[in-house]
C-alpha cells in the first residue's frame, strides 16, 4: 500500500476515534462539551502535524523516503527506493511544457470553414 495512502488512512482513523472518544466522555463522564471538543480538536492538530511532519520536504508518495536531493527528469522524481515516479512538487525550477507539434492557426482554420 502506498506510503500516502496510508498516512490518509491514519489521519481518518484518528479523527473517528477522536469524535468517539469525546462522545463517550461527554456521555458517561457529563464533561462540558466546549472542553471536551477543545481537547479533542488540540490533540489532533498536534498528532496530525507529527504524523505528516515529512511533508515538508520533498516526499516520495509511494516509500515516503525523501528525495529532495533526486534529479527531476521528463517525467517527474524517480523514487531510488521503490521506483514511485514522483511529480515535483515545489522545487522552484520551471516545469517543461510539451509541444504536441499543433500550430496556433488551428483556431482560425476552424473558424473560417
């Protein structure tokens, strides 16, 4: 399973298991509900931010080894790890745009018929 889909998996897991967790608390316990929901969201601001703190680097969707440091081809980042061809993402170099060997006249060819 790739590398992002499980980090998805884990995000949702963690917020079911928190609604459950405060409406258990709020159900047994009779805790305010304000405090209770305050709780919950602090702790998975924090627990989220730690689990998906790699990225911030350039992170291969497939491993979730980095590859900052990999050169961009064609195509994208290939992954030395798993071989995952990675889009790069915010490596501020200019992206390749392709050329289809379409001219700009095509336009006013179809419009003049």
């Amino acid at each position: 399973m790739q590398w992002m889909l499980k980090l998805r998996l884990r995000v949702f897991a963690l917020l079911v298991a928190l609604s459950i967790l405060v409406f258990g608390v709020v159900s047994v316990f009779s805790v305010g509900v304000l405090p209770a929901v305050g709780a919950a969201i602090a702790i998975a601001v924090t627990v989220v931010n730690s689990m998906t703190s790699r990225l911030g680097t350039m992170t291969c969707a497939g491993c979730g080894n980095n590859i900052d440091q990999l050169p961009a081809g064609t195509h994208g980042i290939a992954c030395q790890g798993c071989g995952t061809v990675n889009h790069p993402f915010n490596t501020g170099e200019a992206m390749l745009t392709m050329d289809f060997g379409m001219d700009d006249d095509v336009d006013e060819d179809i419009a003049s018929t």
